[in-house]
C-alpha cells in the first residue's frame, strides 16, 4: 500500500474535508462574572479522538498570532481540568477573591498571562545527565504565545466519552489521544501550522508531556500530516518517575529550614542507598517519618503559604458520574468543603461554583448532557500510570536539539 508520505497532498485534502467534522468550536465574546467583553481572543470546543470528545480553552496571543508561538498546556493531575492552568497559573484570566456572598464569582483580566506578556527564562541547551548535570545554558525570550489549555485525560473538566470503555485510560493512551487532537486541531485552524508548537504543562504533566513531544517528533520523521513545527517543550514543578522526585525533597526541606541540620545529616547517613519510599533500614524508616511529619505540616505546593483543605469532590466513585453521552443523573455532587478566604485554594472553590453555573456552560458551548458536575481535579479516573519515567524521553529530545525548559 502506498504510504501518505508519498501522496501528501493527496492525504492532506483528506484530512481538510474530513476533519473538520470531528469538531466543533465556537467564539466566547463575554463570560458570566467578567465585566464588558472580554480584551482577547477565546475559542472553545470539542475534538473527537476516537470515542472520546476532548475539550479545549484556545486563546490567542494579544500580540501577533500569526507568528507568535502555540503553546499546548496540559494541567497535571492526572485528572485536573485545564480551565486550572488558564485562571490559576498562565492565562489571562482570574478570580476575584472575596468571600462568596452567593452571587456568580467574579473573573478579572490577569495581565501577566504567558498570551499578553514577555518572560525571561533559563533554556537548557545540552544535557550531560539530565537534572544532575548540565553543560550549558542560553538565554531565551518567552514571546508572547497562542495557548490551547485542553482537559486531558478523557473525564477531565468538560472532556467526555461517548462510550463506558472510553474512559479507560492512560499515560500512553492519553497522550496518543492528545497528539490526534492536535493533528486535528491544527488542520481545523491551518493558520497556526506554521508556528513554532511547544508542549507544555505541570506537574504529573512532567510524565506525558515528554512523551507526547517525541510522539510529535517521531510523527514529524515519519511525514505524518500534517507536519508540525515542534521547537521544544515546557514543565513546571514536573513529576518525572525518578526517585529523585521523592529524594529531593529532603533536602530541599533543609535549605527552606524545615528541617534541622541535625535530622538532615542522620536521614542522609541512614538512609545512603535506600528507596525513599520503601525503605528496608528501620532507622532510615524512622528517620523518614519525622521528616515527613515536619513536611506535612506545611503546605507544600507553596511552602510561604498556609497550609489549608484541599478543595477535592467528596470521596464517592465518580466512574459513576462521568457516564457516557446523554446518561441520566439526578444528583450532583455535593460542593467541596469551604477554606479559609486567605487560602488559594478558596479561588479553586470559586471555580467550582462557576463553572457549575448554567449560564457559563452555556457561555462556554458545554453539550448538554455529558458533564454532569465539573470539578477541577477528578481524583477517580480509571488511568493507568504505564509510562514509568519521562527521563530518557526528555534525553532524547534535548540531544535532537529540541528546546527545553524545565522550572520550580
């Protein structure tokens, strides 16, 4: 059989007629709680992957979007909606936190979001042993960017299956999944093909989003169409499956002052070439659980904050609430419980409250149906964590000259 390499043209006609028919998008102009209509550019909507529909936040660059980076970010998780990474971390919109009097939360405009602004970050341009030691560094602009912000994996924000057995998933699978969206989105949005495309996310993202980035790559050896123009890939605070980023806690928690020098140099010695988490030393177990006593009682995605309740679902079987299309529900879940108005984490549970209202479906083109509740982070996905470490994904892009950076 001959291979789309050698009929691209003929493959890329294909795929401009056919594809658009998996998805569907629509404009926003206003958002419930945003006051006037909205300084930038927002697009929202589906794209089918196999059985499962996958829904995106794209919002393009306030500064030139026809060459200005696209950037696909990815909110870790697993299972955390990536509306979290557009009003908490890089977009350019977020809560007004005061304290809830009933009324629709407010959104404000965030000026310092990665489509709107100029950062300057450390790139790293040659790894010797990735994370341990690196030969060399260059300074690179961070341009203003077009972002698409998608919920992945299937069951996360307004992304669902039209089958039970979509929601199976995986690291693998996902990213397989999100590789065909951005195929897919790009034939749909062909002004963008010719950007430089970055993967981006954080956290648990650190594990997908290298893999998912030499899938593009390997696509773009292999004459895949449509042919993508990866330069490079982000991660912020990443989750990677080494054991380091379980052991660098600890003296991490030394520098910050958690921990005395004392606890420090006794947990080293004691527990010099054992597993962190599975120790079989009981003095280094010993040592470990006073240290984690004194990490725990901090908060410690931002350790200058207080520590306050995580606004998470109540602890219920959500397979169950994330049915295919059209299934039936009667009940929602009940609300996260209330933190403290000084906490972060009271802006997460504002969100939860807007994102439930009819009106902002509605605004944002949700189908009907298909999401009963959203919640920022499903803690219930049926996913397999089958991608053990993102290291030597990230070795081998880095050594193929893509761009990396890699950021606390």
């Amino acid at each position: 059989m001959t291979s789309c390499l050698h009929l691209q043209p003929l493959c890329l006609l294909l795929m401009l007629i056919l594809w658009p028919l998996f998805i569907s998008a629509s404009i926003v102009t206003h958002l419930p709680g945003f006051h006037g209509p909205l300084p930038f550019h927002l697009e929202t909507g589906y794209v089918g992957v196999d059985e499962v529909q996958l829904f995106y936040y794209f919002i393009e660059s306030e500064g030139n979007p026809v060459e200005d980076p696209l950037i696909l970010w990815l909110t870790g998780g697993p299972g955390c909606s990536a509306f979290s990474g557009l009003v908490f971390e890089v977009g350019p919109l977020k809560f007004r936190s005061v304290e809830y009097n009933g009324s629709l939360p407010t959104l404000v405009y965030h000026p310092f979001s990665w489509t709107k602004g100029d950062l300057f970050f450390s790139f790293v341009d040659n790894f010797h042993d990735l994370f341990y030691s690196v030969k060399s560094f260059m300074i690179f602009i961070f341009q203003v960017s077009n972002v698409i912000f998608l919920d992945s994996p299937v069951g996360t924000g307004f992304s669902f299956s039209n089958t039970p057995e979509g929601y199976v998933d995986g690291d693998i699978t996902s990213s397989n999944r999100v590789y065909k969206f951005l195929r897919k989105w790009l034939i749909d949005h062909r002004q963008f093909l010719s950007n430089p495309l970055y993967i981006a996310g954080d956290s648990y993202a650190g594990m997908v989003v290298p893999f998912i980035t030499n899938l593009i790559s390997q696509g773009i050896e292999s004459g895949t169409q449509p042919p993508l123009n990866l330069k490079g890939y982000l991660i912020g605070n990443p989750g990677t499956g080494e054991a380091i980023d379980l052991n660098s806690r600890i003296p991490y928690a030394h520098n910050m002052g958690i921990i005395s020098d004392e606890l420090y140099e006794s947990t080293i010695i004691s527990c010099e070439g054992e597993d962190y988490e599975s120790p079989t030393n009981t003095v280094c177990a010993e040592k470990l659980r006073v240290v984690n006593k004194f990490i725990n009682e901090i908060h410690k995605p931002h350790i200058l904050e207080p520590k306050c309740p995580r606004t998470s679902p109540n602890p219920r079987n959500m397979a169950g609430e994330r049915r295919f299309l059209k299934d039936e529900h009667e009940e929602l879940i009940a609300p996260p419980p209330v933190p403290p108005l000084k906490c972060r984490s009271y802006a997460y549970y504002l969100s939860y409250i807007w994102a439930n209202t009819g009106a902002v479906r509605d605004a944002l083109h949700i189908q009907k149906g298909t999401v009963p509740e959203w919640i920022r982070c499903n803690d219930y996905l049926q996913y397999a964590h089958d991608l053990p470490s993102s290291i030597k994904y990230q070795q081998k892009l880095t050594s193929q000259g893509y761009r990396a950076l890699v950021y606390r």
